[in-house]
C-alpha cells in the first residue's frame, strides 16, 4: 500500500465514522463506541478482502458480525461500497426500515446473520466455513466478535470446533477495545492472555493495532498463507475511537448523540479529514471532492445520481428485493417523521419492482 492509499483509507474512515454517527443521531438511539472501534477493519476488509462485488453469488466471502450492536459500521461500509442506498441510514432503527438496530439476515444485501444476542454469530461463521469446505467452495468468512462477548461459553465452544475441523477458511477478528456494556473487561470478567488462549486452541494468532492499516493488510497476508488452522486476529482498539470525547468513555456504548455532541463529533471528524488532506504530500487532487466512496473503489458520494444507481442494483437484488418491497409498502402507509429522501427512494423501488424493473 503506498502512503496516498494509506491516506485515502484514513480518510474514508473518517467519513465512515460521520455516517454512523448521522444515522445514530437521526435514529436518537444506538452504540456508537463498538461502532467506531472496528471502522478501520471494516474499510480495509470491505476495500481489498472481502469478495462480495455480487451479493447473491453462492461463492461470496461472508462476514458475520458476531457482535452486532454494532451494525452501524456495518450499514455504513455497505453503503460506501454501493451495496445499499446511503440515504437509507437514515432510516435506521425506524420500525419499517430493513436497517435495524441489530442485523437481520437477508434485509440488505451483506447482511449474512441475524445476529445481537452475542455468542451466537461466531457459531454460525464455523457453519459457513465448514459447509464451504464440504461443498468445495473457495470462499472465506469472517466473523467480528468483541472481547466482552468472548465471555460467553458458546464462543469457546466454537472455537473448539474451528480448530478440530481446521477450518483455515475461518478468521475470527476480535475488537479488542478492553470495555463491555458496564465497564472495563478486565475488571468484569478478565480474558487473560486472551492471544494465549487462541494459540493454545490451535489458532494461527496475529495480534495487531486495529486502526493501523498496514497490520491489518500484514493479518489478512497471514490469513492466506495459513493452510492447516482457523486465523484469529485479535485487533487493539480504542472504543469510540475519533470523537475525543468517546473514546475509551463506557457511556459511550450505547447511547446516541444529542444535538450539541453530535456537532461537536462531526466538527472533530471534519477537522481530522482536513488534516488528512493536507497531510497528502504528493499533491494527490481529493481537496475538492467527497474521496470517501472512491476510497472504496465503488462510488462517488458526491455525484447526485448516485443513490439512484445503487438503488437500481438494489432492487434488482432477489436478496433484498421482498425486503425493499415491504418497507415501501410501510413506509408509504406511516404517518410520522420519516424520512422524505428515504420514503422516496423505497417508493421508487416498489415502482421499479412493479414495472418489473427487477426482471431487467
Ligand atoms: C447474550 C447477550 N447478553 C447481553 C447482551 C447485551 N449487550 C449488548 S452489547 C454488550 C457488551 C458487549 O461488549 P463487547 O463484546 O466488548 O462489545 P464492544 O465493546 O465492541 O461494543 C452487552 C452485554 C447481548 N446483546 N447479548
Ligand atoms: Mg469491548
């Protein structure tokens, strides 16, 4: 990776963390500290790892997030990526909105578990990666868990199953942010030497700064080159990681926003882009536009025809399409404070899916 490129998914990062924070502010509800702390791995696995330029193929990568109060980040990659309408993150949490606090399979494209209830994800990602090897696909999965969940005895159990079945298919990405719902986790229920433990279970185990883009570039190297055991990548991160005032901060973990702290998050973001920008020393023109989506090599945030773009794809989608289906049906039917932007787009997909704009 070359330093612009380094650059360029620092400030793609940035912008990440000003989505979910908009969606969390516009929804007044969520976890915005677990949020922030695996934006730098998801850039990275959604910009060069993660297989997944059709949704619907069966040999897809996949990812489970194993911890998925976080879906914020996720909705907000997948939106960077063109996977879904950015507009939609509007709409998250809303009762009619496939965008819900916790990930449901099959609302949105790249949403491959229901997952929230913290344990289970990371039994589901061993499914996936033993079913591949059965059926000879060559597909990999990735699941997302946070070090407060490694607390629950099914993870262990799991990991006991990756490693009989040598599932090298299979890397594990563990937040490491040392804080849960209520506290530090070292103090609630401490997961000494907790690399010692994946080690000892017969896991390839990388330990890496988890906003550092190059280790995690070096990870995912190793990742490929182990033949013979699952991968865990136990990532140091900082929880609430770019808003001064979250970072590191347990109140943070769930809760949006008010009016004044969401300001004060965004100017913080703001100022860090500039910063980025500024610090492009080999002149690389990104000054004058939005680099964000580019970053991720899909879409480019600043070209209004975008959104209708993607959500072409989207509706064309069979994944989502009774998904987007039923939330314009609902979101046409309510009659409190939704969203014009997002009532729009999902009306004018339920017309493309009724002109059979989805069969074209
Ligand atoms: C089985 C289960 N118990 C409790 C919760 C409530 N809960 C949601 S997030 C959370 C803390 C998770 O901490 P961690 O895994 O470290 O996540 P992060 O720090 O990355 O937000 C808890 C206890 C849950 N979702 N599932
Ligand atoms: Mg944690």
């Amino acid at each position: 990776m070359t330093d612009k490129e380094i650059l360029q998914l620092q400030i793609t990062a940035c912008e990440l963390r000003e989505l979910i924070l908009r969606a969390l502010f516009n929804a007044k509800s969520g976890h915005p500290g677990g949020s922030l702390s695996i934006v730098e791995a998801l850039t990275y696995l959604y910009k060069y790892e993660i297989r997944i330029d059709d949704p619907t193929s069966p040999d897809r990568d996949r990812l489970v997030l194993s911890k998925g109060h976080a879906v914020p980040a996720l909705y907000s990659v997948l939106a960077m990526k063109g996977l879904i309408p950015v507009s939609l993150l509007d709409t998250l949490r809303r009762i009619d909105s496939p965008l819900q606090g916790h990930p449901k399979l099959g609302s949105v494209p790249g949403i491959e578990m229901s997952t929230g209830s913290l344990g289970q994800g990371i039994s589901v990602a061993c499914g996936m990666a033993l079913g591949a090897k059965i059926k000879g696909q060559k597909l990999r999965v990735y699941a997302v868990l946070g070090d407060g969940e490694l607390q629950e005895g099914q993870v262990w159990e799991a990991i006991h199953f990756a490693s009989h079945y040598s599932l090298n298919n299979l890397c594990l990405m563990v937040d490491w942010n040392n804080l849960q719902i209520d506290g530090y986790v070292d103090d609630v229920m401490n997961l000494r030497k907790m690399d010692d433990r994946f080690r000892a279970n017969g896991f390839r185990t990388i330990v890496i700064d988890g906003h550092d883009f190059i280790e995690l570039q070096a990870a995912f190297s190793m990742f490929h080159q182990t033949k013979d055991r699952p991968t865990a990548v136990i990532m140091k991160t900082i929880k609430g990681k770019g808003v001064s005032y979250m970072e590191n901060a347990v109140e943070w973990h769930g809760k949006a926003p008010n009016e004044e702290e969401y300001k004060q998050a965004i100017l913080e973001l703001d100022q860090q882009i500039r910063e980025l920008r500024r610090m492009n020393v080999e002149g690389t023109d990104v000054g004058g536009q939005r680099p964000g989506g580019m970053a991720l090599g899909m879409v480019d945030l600043s070209d209004p025809k975008w959104d209708d773009a993607v959500l072409d794809s989207f509706a064309r989608n069979s994944l989502a399409q009774q998904a987007l289906k039923e939330h314009a049906a609902s979101m046409k039917d309510i009659d409190f404070d939704v969203n014009e932007a997002a009532a729009d787009i999902a009306g004018q997909a339920a017309d493309n899916l009724t002109k059979g704009g989805s069969e074209r």
